[in-house]
C-alpha cells in the first residue's frame, strides 16, 4: 500500500512538470518571437512622445523610395533565377542519367556550408579593382560592381537551398503518374509541362520563397559588391551600425518584413493546400526503381542541365580555390607569393572569434532542437484554444529576415526587465528560436505520420503520460532532432544576418570577421577567416555526427559483449 | 490483336527480373500473370506498356515489333496499381488527358468522355478531386481513363490491391463485365490466385522471372505442373513418397506408411524405387472406414460453406495434412481420430 502511495506521488510530481513545461512553451513563444516582432512596429511608430508615420513617409518619400524600387529589383530577379536554377540542378541530380551526377548533390551542400560573404570575396578576388582575372588576366580596369552583380551571386548562393528542397519534392513524387501520362500518349515534353511540373509547384513555390526572403535579408552582397547600390537591408544595417537610428532601422525593416509574411502566407495559404506527394512513399519509391533509365530526358534536354550543373559546379569550386588561395598569397594584386601572414594577422582575436563560432554553433545546434521538438509535441498533442496562433508564432522566424529579427531582439532585450544585450545569453536565444521552425516542422511531420492510436496504446499498457512521452515520443522525434542540430550548427557557423546587431567586441564571431575584413579591404584576412570557418564548418559536422552515432555505437558494443556488458560465454 | 512476347529479359542493377520469358496473348481475352512479388509479373507488365526497355527479346502485336516504340506511341493503356490518378486535376480532367494528349478535337473529347463516364457510372463525379473518391470511386475513374483512349491492349497492375475484400469482389465482377462487353484483349496482373483464377480465361504463373506454367484456370487448378504452381494455388497437401513398383496400368506409391494405386501416366515414366513428391487437395482427403490412414484432428477452421480440418496422422509417419469437407459432412471434433482414404485419381506426383 505504501509503495504504491509513493508510486502516484512521483507520478503527479512528473505531471507537473510536464504541466510547468506546457505552460512555458506558449509563454516562451510569446517572449521570445511575438513580444521582440511587436517591437520593431511599435519603435517604427512611436517616436518620441507620439504615434506619427512620419518615418513610414520618410522611407516612402522622394529621398528614399529609390530603396524599396533597388530591394525588389535585386530580390525578384534573384529568387526567380535562382529557382530556376535550382530546378535544373534538382532535375540533373534527380532525374538525368548521367553517370556520377551525385557529385552535384555535393557541391550544393558545400555551397550551403560555405559562409555568406565568401561568394562576395571572391568576387572581389577575381573581378575587383585588384581583381585577378579582371586586371592581371585581361588587363582591364572595369567596374563590376552594381545590381547585376548582387544578383548574380545572390542567385548562385539560393541555388543550393532552391536544389534541395525541390530535390526533395521531386525524389519524394509518385513516379507512376508520370507513366500513367506516358502510357495514355502524352509525349516526354507534354508530361513534364502537364504533370511532372505542376505536381512539382509546391516545392518551387516554397523555393522560391525561401530564395526571396534569403535575398531580401541579405545586406553583406549589397554592401561588398553593389557598388554603392543600397537596398533596405543594408540601409537598416547602416541606420544600426553607423548611427544608431533604431527607429529609422525599424521602419526600414518593416517594410522588410511585409513582403516576406506576404509570400509566406501567399504560399501557405493559396497553395498550402495542394501538396501532392504520394500518400504512400514506400510504394513509390519501389516503382522508382522499376523505371527505366534509357527512358530518361532527350538528349539535348540533358546537355544542357549538364552545361548548368558544370557551370555551377565551377563556380562553386572557383569561390573555395579562391578563397584558398588568397588566404596564402602576401598582397593580393601586387605580390602573389606564398605567405602565412594573414593567418599570424588573425592570430589571436581571430581565435577567439573562431572560438566564440563554435560555442555559439554548439549550444544552439544541442539545445535548440530539443526545445523544436518540444514545442511541436505539445502543439500537436493538446491542442489548446489558440494552438494555431502558437504554431504560426514558431513558424514566424523561418520567414523574418535576419535583420529584422536582430533589431528586434536589440529593441526587445536591452532594457529591464530582460536586459540581455551583451550578454553571450542572448545571442543563444536569438539563434535558438532563428532556428526553431526547422526542427519544430520536422518533428511535426514525424507526430503526424505516427498513429494516434500509438499514445492510446502506450497509456492502455500501463504507461503514463510522462513515460509515453519518454519512452515513445522522443525516440520518435530523434529524427527531428538531428535535422534540427545539422541545420543549427551550419546557421550558427555561417550566417550573421540577425547576431551582428548584438555582437559586442567580446562576443565577435567568426562571420563577423570576414565581413569586417572584406569590408575593410582586408582580403587576405577575410580569406584565412573563411578558409578557417569552412575547415570547422565540415569538422564540427564530423563532429556533431560522430555524436550522434555514439549511443548506437554503444549498442553495438553492447551487442559485442553480450547482455549486462560481459563477454558472451563468460556469463555467469 | 494478338500479342506476342518473344523471350523477353530484363534485369535491374543485380537482379535478373524477367529470364526469357515467350508468351502469347490470345485476342479479346483476359490472361492473368500471378505470382508471389519479385517474380516478375509487373515488370513484364511495364515492358509491355512501353516503361520499360527489356534487355532482350521482342514485343510483338499482330506480327508487328513495337519492342523500341515508346509508351505514348503503343496502343496500350494501363490501370495502375493505386490508380496514379493526376491529383492536381480533377476527375473530368484525369479521364480527358489521354484524350487531349492525343490532340482529339474538343467535341469528341467531351462526348467520348461523357460516355465513359456514364459505362462507369461516375457521371456525377465529373467536377471532383481526386483525393475526395473512396477506394472503388477511383478505381473506376483509373479504369475509365485508361478504356477512354480505346486502347487494343488493356494492362492492369494489381488494381484492386487497396480495396477491402468485398469491393475487390464487386470489381472484379464489373472489370470481368466490361472486359467481355469490350472485348478489348487484356493483361491482369495480381498476386492473388483467387483472383486471377476468377478473372482470366488463362493464366500464367510466375516464379522467379519465368512462367512456371501457363494454361486455363481449371487446368491450372486440377493439373498444375510443378509442386510450386500446386503450392502456390490453392491450398493443399506435398508429401514425400516412393514408387514401389511400376507395371503395364499402375504404379504403387508408398508415402505415410500405406501404398496406393495410382494410374500410370503415359507421358511420364518412373522407376520403382524413385523418391517422389505426391500433391493432392484437400478435398480429396475423405473419411471412409476402411480408410488406409488414421489421423487426429487438431483443430478446425470454420469456413462457411464447408470447414477445414487439420490433420495429423498417427503411426510411425507424422505427417500434417489439411482435410476440406462440405458443412452437412463436418461433424467431427478436434482430438478426434479417425480413418481417411485420399482419392486415387486426385494425386498429382512430382519428381
């Protein structure tokens, strides 16, 4: 009797804590991503002492309308481009024939990897005043700088992401509607325009989104390559870093963050509804492999997403032979010897920096998941009043621009109750919920997929609602987990959209640098920080793998050595 | 139109799919491929279709070599396993493409459509999505798209898998209907062999990438060639046995400790002494008296019209066996035991 007493006390013990954890979720949401987004609206309209728009009609006036005119004239051709461009390489890697076409899955996921500004450095490297190609080669002394530009490196950089999500669509569709439309006399070119690409529109419409809000965000390539042409996001970049006109900024972003929300519920809402991959993705993925390779694209269709594919390969490969390069030679432009001397330059901030990259890209990457697949286990699971707005809340980041979420955690977080900044504290937050959506979608899609009827199970054997939680759940959702870890820890390393507005000289990050450096005309320097952030990028992966098969690894050796950890045959 | 497949080969990476297989297809009739998956049924299917290029061998209609045509060339269509019906068009749509693909003039898509729809009997689901259609909803829709075009060969792969037991009968039925009204000539794949032997006026079993016997449903029933076709249709009992003696009208077979009398086989020759395997069904195992072998029952399945005993027999040899009898003969008891004759004539041996 007294054992069994004890047994409900823990048990309630453990109900409140998954009690406390339930209320913390929603309250944490709305601390950390709807009160910071208010934020930025109330700084944009609230000056002084009064509701004005006076900053609204300043961005929209005569002085600075040329910003939003600039911002969508880089972003739309951008997105469009580097979708298209996605399109092919997805096309190439998923479908071609042709033989080693893995190797294009590779060198988009070293693009991705590769930080931000880099594409803008070697740019700068090769066709810059002191470009190599530009000046040594051709002996010219031509200005590449401007619009065009930034959208070619822009569509190059959004390629890679564009690849892969409709990469993943198009592995994921069910290959015998194709053959259903081939077999009632549809010709290869009429399948692909009446079936193949409208089954495909989810996935390009998501790219393209997720091309355009990149681009909109993006202030670095402007900055570095544009020449002087300014668009909103670096004129917000500007109006924080040069002035401190927060409220200026936060009109600046608003304007920013329309747009976005605007594709994000365009996208969600017109066309959310018509997802049509197979229902039954293992059947699909067997008669995948029942269709015939020689029935592949004609083969001009295939020459030229090959010439794409090369094009892009190359490119992707000149920016890392590039940076190489220019991180070991002495003076770009007038001595090409070989010289150590821009990493002894970056030696000892440079470290810390690097440092502060790695212990940043760590504890978002192990703790940021964990709260991801949380947040999606108690919106699926208890569905409350108003779950739909706290789904929508931890979605929001996906869609804010960097700049945006970095004013608004600037306005939210530097005064009581919660004064933050510059504190390494709120740098973790702010990329712990930058990357919420990815693991909350992903462990999302794993409740969705797993019967209902699998918790009922669970508590009708005995187990309670902690222990469900425990033993069934969270092993479901490991999945999840490790997407959100990878995703987080490639983030955290490369970007530096939202952090660079709380950075303090003590809280540098590796990003940081290379931007700074380049800025500055450090190329060289700018270069051995990329060359070294690339080489950590791909060593904490390992890493963060490595990790990850630990406990199986365990397993195994458990396996080895029998039950309880003895030898078998030696058991006693 | 006849086709005709000439040792047709396919294989994927490793395996061998298809190993020469030569086969004709009567006109105007169903013949089904069953077999047990991975042997190889639906990749003859997708040759057939065009999907697939075999490796070797040729497919023949009326004399004419369509081997390297492509699918929308072929005169074919085909009802695939889970439909693939078009999810972003709806139902009007799905059953018109193969019409507008064809570049067919406007009227006669709509009146070709119109008529289909009404054989079917989905005239009132014209407007609809396709992921709104219950299982037998689509199934008819899938079979209306792919007769719209007026295919000279109709190919069905697994169609009714995804239906309940029922429906799968009622389709069946109509598909059988519609087939005989058409006379369109037809390949049914499926690996049930209930319905295979339901559906088609010939069948082919297949094992392993080559047809293992091919013949009408009744032959491949009561005389199947190999102890797999025997196995794999129907149920029914293998025992190992031995030829004791061999004369002029008669061999005697040995097995579970009796011998019976079998009629010799002009075709076929044994040896006395020759290790062999006996197949017979369960409904010819009776109960008689003067049975030769005394079994216990074990346990009984009831299964409506007649019950299914199974057996164990006593002695020396413990052999299962599965006994079938009519309900208004079934009146014994698990534990039972009691005495069984096997109908001579029934026995099929295999060596």
């Amino acid at each position: 009797m007294a054992g069994k007493l004890r047994e409900v006390s823990q048990f309630t013990t453990r109900e409140k804590l998954l009690r406390g954890i339930a209320l913390a979720i929603p309250l944490s949401l709305l601390i950390f991503i709807l009160y910071p987004f208010m934020r930025v609206f109330l700084a944009s309209l609230w000056v002084g002492e009064g509701w004005t728009l006076a900053l609204y009609r300043q961005v929209l006036g005569a002085q600075k309308v040329g910003l939003l005119w600039n911002t969508f004239l880089v972003s739309v051709p951008s997105s469009l481009l580097a979708t298209l461009l996605g399109l092919a390489l997805a096309l190439l890697v998923v479908r071609s024939s042709i033989p080693g076409k893995k190797i294009f899955n590779l060198v988009a996921i070293f693009n991705i990897i590769s930080p931000p500004f880099v594409s803008a450095l070697s740019f700068i490297l090769l066709f810059g005043r002191r470009g190599l190609i530009t000046r040594e080669l051709l002996g010219l002394n031509v200005n590449l700088f401007g619009w065009e530009s930034i959208v070619f490196l822009q569509t190059m950089g959004h390629a890679s992401i564009a690849f892969l999500v409709i990469a993943s669509v198009l592995r994921r569709m069910d290959r015998d509607l194709e053959n259903a439309a081939r077999d009632l006399g549809a010709s290869n070119a009429r399948v692909f325009f009446t079936v193949t690409l409208p089954l495909l529109m989810p996935g390009i419409m998501a790219a393209l989104v997720l091309s355009f809000t990149l681009s909109l965000a993006d202030f670095g390539t402007p900055l570095l390559v544009g020449g002087g042409f300014r668009v909103l996001a670096s004129e917000a970049y500007l109006q924080v870093i040069g002035q401190y006109n927060m409220p200026l900024a936060s009109a600046l972003s608003v304007f920013l963050v329309l747009p976005c929300l605007a594709v994000f519920w365009l996208e969600k809402g017109v066309l959310g509804e018509r997802s049509f991959l197979s229902e039954a993705p293992v059947e699909s993925v067997a008669a995948a492999g029942t269709v015939d390779r020689g029935r592949g694209f004609h083969p001009l269709v295939t020459g030229l997403l090959l010439i794409i594919g090369l094009f892009f390969m190359l490119f992707t490969l000149a920016i890392f032979a590039t940076i190489a390069v220019g991180a070991l030679t002495n003076i770009w432009g007038y001595d090409y010897t070989f010289s150590l001397r821009h990493f002894q330059d970056i030696w000892g901030q440079g470290t810390r920096s690097v440092r502060n990259s790695l212990y940043f890209a760590f504890w978002v990457a192990t703790l940021g998941p964990l709260l991801g697949i949380i947040t999606a286990y108690y919106l699926e699971k208890s569905p409350f009043v108003g779950s739909r707005f706290f789904e929508f809340l931890a979605l929001l980041p996906f869609v804010i621009p960097g700049p945006f979420l970095g004013i608004s955690y600037v306005l939210a977080f530097h005064r009581p109750p919660l004064a933050l900044t510059g504190t390494a504290l709120i740098i973790v937050l702010l990329c712990v919920y930058r990357e919420l959506p990815v693991s909350f979608k992903a462990g999302q899609a794993v409740l969705r997929q797993v019967s209902g009827s699998l918790e009922q199970a669970s508590l009708d054997l005995g187990a309670n609602r902690w222990q469900t939680f425990i033993r069934v759940y969270l092993p479901l959702m490991a999945p999840a987990y490790r997407i959100g870890m990878i995703h987080a820890f490639i983030h955290v390393m490369t970007t530096i959209g939202a952090i660079i507005f709380l950075i303090t000289p003590r809280y540098k990050v590796a990003t940081f640098e290379i931007f700074d450096a380049t800025n500055r005309g450090g190329l060289g320097q700018g270069a051995a920080f990329a060359l070294l952030l690339i080489v950590l990028t791909v060593a904490g992966l390992i890493f963060l793998n490595l990790l990850w098969k630990l406990p199986q690894l365990k397993e195994k050796s458990k396996e080895w050595m029998g039950p309880h950890g003895t030898v078998p045959g030696k058991h006693q | 139109m006849e086709l005709f497949l000439e040792n047709i080969s396919k294989s994927y990476e490793e395996t061998l799919a298809v190993d020469g297989v030569t086969l004709a297809v009567p006109s105007g009739k169903i013949l089904a491929l069953v077999g047990p998956s991975g042997c190889g049924k639906t990749t003859l299917l997708r040759v057939i279709a065009g999907l697939l290029v075999p490796d070797q061998g040729r497919v023949l209609l009326d004399g004419q070599d369509i081997t390297k045509l492509p699918p929308y060339r072929r005169p074919t269509a085909t009802v695939f396993q889970n439909y693939a019906l078009f999810p972003h068009l709806n139902v009007y749509e799905n059953i018109a493409y193969g019409l507008k693909a064809r570049r067919s003039p406007g009227q006669n898509t709509r009146a070709a459509v119109q008529e289909i729809m009404d054989l079917m009997k989905i005239t009132d689901l014209a407007r609809r999505k396709v992921n709104e259609l219950s299982g037998g909803q689509q199934q008819r829709v899938a079979l209306a798209r792919a007769m719209v075009v007026n295919p000279k060969i109709l190919l069905f792969d697994e169609p009714l898998s995804s239906l309940d037991a029922r429906l799968r009968v009622e389709m069946r039925e109509e598909i059988k209907k519609i087939q005989q009204k058409t006379q369109i000539t037809s390949i049914y794949v499926t690996h049930d062999q209930e319905e295979a032997l339901a559906i088609a006026q010939q069948v082919a079993v297949m094992k392993d990438g080559k047809i293992e016997q091919l013949g009408t449903p009744r032959e491949i029933y009561c005389f199947p060639e190999t102890p797999f076709v025997a196995q794999f249709v129907g149920w029914g009992n293998l025992v190992q046995g031995q030829v004791r003696s061999v004369n002029e009208r008669r061999w005697d077979v040995q097995f579970m400790g009796q011998t019976l009398q079998l009629e010799r086989e002009k075709s076929r020759d044994l040896q006395a002494g020759q290790a062999v395997h006996l197949f017979f069904r369960p409904e010819d195992v009776v109960p008689a008296p003067q049975g030769k072998w005394s079994v216990k029952i074990q346990q009984t399945t009831f299964l409506g019209s007649l019950v299914r005993y199974f057996l164990q027999t006593q002695g020396d040899h413990d052999q299962a066996l599965v006994m079938d009898l009519p309900l208004d003969q079934a009146r014994f008891q698990p534990g039972e035991e009691l005495p069984v004759e096997i109908i001579p004539h029934a026995v099929r041996i295999f060596y």
